[in-house]
C-alpha cells in the first residue's frame, strides 16, 4: 500500500458505512480498524455506521444518500451492485494506492471480478460460498439423510414442514441476493444466465428452466413461504426454528458459534438435479471509495488499507476477519497463508 507521510493527513473526518446485520464481534473488528487508522494516520477520523442491508430489497438507504449527495467516504458493496455504481460515476478507481505485489496478492479470478474497464473499483475482503444447512438432531430424529439431490431435498422438506416450521428456506424476495443464490441450481445442470459472449441470455435454456421450476415448486408447495420475518442470509431462520433446511453462506457457522452455541446444526453441499452435478458461488463484499468524496485522497488511502496489503499487519487483518471473528474464505494469498498456518 502506498502511504505519504502522517504530516499529510490533518483534520479529516471520513465517514465508513458497514453492514448492520453483524454479529457483536464483527462489529468490534471493524471498530478496531477504523481506530487502527487512526493510529497510524494522526489527524484522520475514521467514523463508522452500521446501516442494516442497505444493498438490498427494502433498503434504499445507501442510494438515498448519494441522491442526496451525502453518500459515505467509504463504504462496502456487493458485487452485484459493482457495475451500477461505477456507471453513475459514483466509485473512484483505487489502481494507484496500490502495489504491485499488492495486486498480485489477489487470487486472479477475484482480480478480474474487482475490475471495470482494466481498473480496480473494488477490494473483496471474502470469499463465501452457498451451502445447505440443516437443523442436526430433527434430521436426526426423523431418520432423514442429509438431502444429495433435488428430489431428496423436496421429499425431506416436505416431511419436516410443520404449521410453525417451513421445510426449507430459500431466498424469495427478488434483488441482487437472490440473483446470487439462483445462479448455483441453474449451474448444477449445465446451464447458464448468459452465453460465454455475454451477447444473449441463456437464462431460458433446460437448465435454467429447470432451477426456476424448482423454486417455484418449492414456494407453491409450501414448503418455503414467500417471505420470512428477515433474509435468508441470516441464519437465524434455521436457529430458532423457522425452518428445517436453509440455503446460506458460510458466514453462517461463526454466527451459529457465536449467537447460538448450543444449536446442532450440520451442513452439506447444495444439492443437484439428476444427472446434474455439485456446484456453488462464491459471493463476498467489497470495499470502495466514494468518488465525490471531499477527501478522496485519504478516502481512498483507507479503503486500500482496508482491502488489499502484503504487510503482516495487512495479512493479519485480512486473516482475522475470515478465520476468526468470521468463517469465509480470503480472495488474498497473504491472508489465506496466515490463515492455514
């Protein structure tokens, strides 16, 4: 990362939005980063706000605030939401704060994924792929196998549906997190959202047919129910009883650990259709700098220091979100090195 020195930095005040649906813990982590910055750029304030989903269905707070030209400094995105916001102008490209060796520590997909036009918007600090969850001892109880396939998992749902508990959780509500959690079943059986040209969707091939057929059925069957008291990538649908089974991300052990530590719970791949095969998505936030920021410099100084860095301060940081205070996977070879020794 490329720093000046500390007499650069004066009187700054820059405000970082971050997800609000955090455990306690993650929400100390990234309170301690921004006093961290702090530390080593005297002078810069770093005030961080904690905005529930804000990227997503029933939730425009994040697009209200750049209508209202108030928009953080620094904030952090789902990459569904990459291209929109640097279309409108809205991110500043962060290239120059970086290192080469910096770069290079990115794993080469999650690098392209980070880019626009050859420039990098982004800085994904997680890699979380889709699995299925399940309620251990009902399974258990009811002499159920984790489900493999599609038709196993719709025999399973329906046998452990109750008046008070649906089957299975899948997302219903459609945004950009439903889009994510749709991708993996229309993979499992070949097919595609778009043709490899990105020219023509592919979306109504058998595959895709097939996966929209599964989820309605699902819904129509009630055995998910259109809509659940809050979103399935919070597994908290699973923990207290709402349902059996739950499509989530792997963010959800270290909240189960840490919000429910007496829950048993077990997880399985995604299941897939006959003569499918396995398959998942590995989604993941990133951080970004406001282009309008009235501190874009020191903006995008922080952002960098958030996301990227081959230091072993960086790689500790980028270690201790994924291994400890969070179970994902890290897009950077430094911080996945640190994290398996």
């Amino acid at each position: 990362m490329l720093f000046r020195s500390h007499s650069d930095a004066s009187d700054v005040t820059l405000q970082f939005w971050q997800l609000g649906n955090l455990t306690p813990e993650q929400n100390k982590y990234w309170q301690n980063l921004a006093t961290q910055y702090s530390q080593i750029r005297p002078g810069v304030k770093v005030q961080i706000s904690f905005i529930p989903n804000y990227g997503f269905a029933g939730s425009n707070k994040l697009t209200a605030s750049f209508a209202a030209g108030v928009g953080p400094d620094v904030f952090v995105m789902s990459p569904g939401s990459l291209l929109q916001y640097v279309n409108n102008g809205i991110l500043a490209p962060l290239d120059k704060y970086l290192t080469p060796a910096d770069i290079a520590d990115f794993a080469p997909n999650v690098l392209k994924a980070m880019k626009v036009n050859g420039k990098i918007y982004v800085l994904k600090y997680e890699m979380e792929p889709l699995a299925l969850f399940y309620n251990k001892k009902l399974l258990d109880q009811k002499g159920i196998k984790p489900p493999t396939t599609w038709d196993e998992m719709l025999a399973a749902a329906k046998e452990l549906k109750t008046p008070r508990m649906a089957g299975l959780a899948i997302e219903t509500i459609p945004d950009i997190y439903q889009n994510f959690t749709f991708y993996p079943w229309i993979w499992q059986g070949g097919g595609d959202v778009v043709n490899s040209a990105w020219t023509k969707a592919a979306i109504d091939g058998p595959a895709g047919v097939a996966a929209l057929k599964l989820f309605g059925d699902i819904v129509k069957n009630k055995l998910c129910p259109s809509k659940f008291i809050v979103r399935t990538f919070d597994i908290t649908i699973l923990a207290k009883g709402f349902a059996a089974m739950q499509q989530c991300g792997m963010w959800a052990p270290a909240s189960l650990a840490q919000l429910y530590p007496s829950f048993e719970y077990g997880v399985t791949q995604l299941p897939h259709p006959a003569g499918g095969h396995p398959q998942t998505i590995f989604g993941g936030w990133g951080v970004v700098a406001n282009s309008h920021s009235k501190n874009l410099d020191e903006a995008s100084r922080f952002a960098a220091w958030l996301g990227a860095g081959t230091d072993a301060g960086a790689a500790k940081r980028g270690s201790d979100w994924v291994s400890v205070v969070k179970t994902d996977l890290s897009p950077r070879k430094s911080a996945t090195a640190r994290q398996v020794q």
